[in-house]
C-alpha cells in the first residue's frame, strides 16, 4: 500500500483519489501528530464489507466449504447444455 502525507495528500488530492478509484488499491494517508488513515474507493470498500459478511457468517462458509467439496469429487451440479446457453447468454 502506497504511504503519502496528508501535505502531499491535500496538494494532489484529485490524482490521488483518480489513483486509488482506478487502481483499486488503498492509499495511506499519515499525519504527523496523529493517526493514519486510509482512502478506498466506495466500489471497494462495498467488497470489502461484503467479503466481511459472508467470512462471518458460519452457514455461508458451510455452504460453500461443501460446495468446494462436492466440486473437487466431480459431484456438483451441471446444467444442460440449454442451460449453460442460457446462463452464458449465448
């Protein structure tokens, strides 16, 4: 994660927020009497927050700890090919 003071922050604050939107990397902003903060873009701090949800919902990781598993087994659901079709929009 790239570090600049929040002077440098403050003088160049529209290429930086340009950086972070088009990058999709955070930015770390660090004052001198103070504590750092960090700068995302909304798009990815919504991930970010989703990802959270789903590590912590336990039925969720069950679900997809058995899909993995039934997967590696070759046992997971397949579609038609009508379906596939249909779900590739072809």
């Amino acid at each position: 994660m790239e570090t600049v003071s929040v002077n440098q922050f403050r003088d160049n604050l529209k290429s930086y927020v340009e950086q972070v939107v088009d990058n999709h990397e955070p930015l770390k902003v660090t004052r001198r009497a103070g504590e750092a903060f960090v700068v995302i873009s909304a798009d990815d701090w919504e991930r970010e927050q989703e990802t959270l949800y789903v590590l912590q919902n336990a039925s969720l990781m069950a679900q997809i700890a058995a899909s993995g598993a039934t997967h590696t087994q070759n046992q997971g659901y397949l579609p038609s090919d009508e379906q596939f079709n249909e779900i590739a929009g072809l």
